[in-house]
C-alpha cells in the first residue's frame, strides 16, 4: 500500500483516533440522551437538543482528523485517488457538523416522525451523503489496488467492507424514510454500517502506523 515512511507518523494518528472517538461518542451520547433510541435513531439526531454540540462538535473534530489522515495517505506512494477520496468523507463529517439535521422518527419528542425538509437540514443530508459515498468508494480504490499488487486480504477485506456499507446505507435509509418492516430498527442497521466503515479506516490507520514504524 505505497511507502508509508514518506508521511509523517501523525497523521496516520489522527487516522486511528478519528475512528475512536467519533464511534465512542455517538454511543456514549446515544445511551446517556432522554428520549433517545439508539435502535430507531440516526446518530445525526444525536445533534439535536441542548446537550447537540457534542455531537455537532464530534463531527467537526473527526472531520478535521479524517483531513490529516488523509493528507498522510496522500505523502504515500499511489496514495492520490485514495487521499482525495478520505479528503471528501473528511469534508462531509465537517458539514454534517456544521448543519443539524431535520427531526425524524418522533426525535425530539413531540416532532412527526417524519417532518418537512428545512435548508439546514437538506444541507446536512448533502454534506452526509458525502460521506457515505466516498467510504466505500475509497474502499473500492484500495480494493483494486491490493488486488493488483497480490495483496488479497486487504483486496478482500476492503471490497467486502464497501459492500456491506452501501448495503447498511440503503437499508438505514429505508427505515428512516418510515418503511413499517425496518423503520423500529434503522437507528441500529446504521451504527452497524458505521461501525463496519470506521473499523476499516482505523485498520488502515494503524497499518500504515505500522509501517513508518522506525526500523
């Protein structure tokens, strides 16, 4: 996966701890929140209410992280695709941050399950998309590469997780749009899917941590 020596082993850092932390808040905030179902709702709604900024800030600070990771990759041989590919999941984590999300699935208590769009939370949804597209986008650009180079069990390892993310994705999705079968658990479909993405970027990290290691 290119000469990780070329990128100082910081960023590879900011990488493994961006992974950490923003799993460890959402299920932290999700389990402490009144009224919250972490089996019904996105972690975005975690963002909402007055104790929000954590989540809001969580977004921003591994948004931030995920850029320094990436420009690492980028200081690594054949890292340009895959570099810019974690630049725009970086960007979308920092927007997402940015703009609150619309209540949805009864959350906050008293809002419709599934409300009207506002431009605050049309642009979250923009900025989310993001990253939901580019994750496995970029597993599929390491993917091709490990395949390439021999490296089958990153190749493999990397298609299968932009596989089950993109199937999480839509799945989610669904139940959030309010669909009676996956709606009383879109909330977990999406943590598992977030999950499954955030333990790839932490496995790469910590690769590449690995591999600029002083001999």
């Amino acid at each position: 996966m290119g000469n990780a020596s070329r990128a100082p082993r910081a960023y590879f850092a900011c990488g493994l701890a961006g992974a950490v932390l923003f799993v460890v808040v959402f299920l932290v905030a999700g389990a402490l929140r009144p009224g919250y179902s972490a089996l019904r709702h996105p972690v975005s709604s975690l963002a909402l209410g007055e104790s929000g900024w954590v989540q809001s800030t969580s977004f921003v600070v591994t948004g931030v992280l995920m850029f320094a990771f990436a420009v690492g990759v980028r200081r690594t041989a054949g890292g340009l695709w895959l570099s810019r590919l974690l630049g725009v999941y970086a960007i979308g984590l920092i927007g997402a941050g940015f703009f609150r999300t619309d209540p949805i699935s009864g959350y906050p208590a008293g809002t419709p399950m599934l409300g009207q769009s506002t431009l605050t939370g049309s642009l979250h949804d923009t900025f989310s998309a993001l990253v939901f597209a580019a994750l496995p986008l970029a597993c599929g650009v390491l993917a091709h590469r490990c395949f390439k180079s021999g490296r089958t069990g990153w190749a493999w390892y990397s298609a299968a997780t932009a596989v089950v993310f993109l199937a999480g994705f839509v799945l989610a999705g669904v139940g959030f749009a309010q669909n009676a079968a996956l709606m009383p658990f879109a909330g977990l479909l999406q943590r598992l899917t977030i999950v499954v993405g955030w333990a790839w970027v932490a496995a790469l990290a910590a690769h590449l941590l690995r591999r600029s290691a002083p001999a």
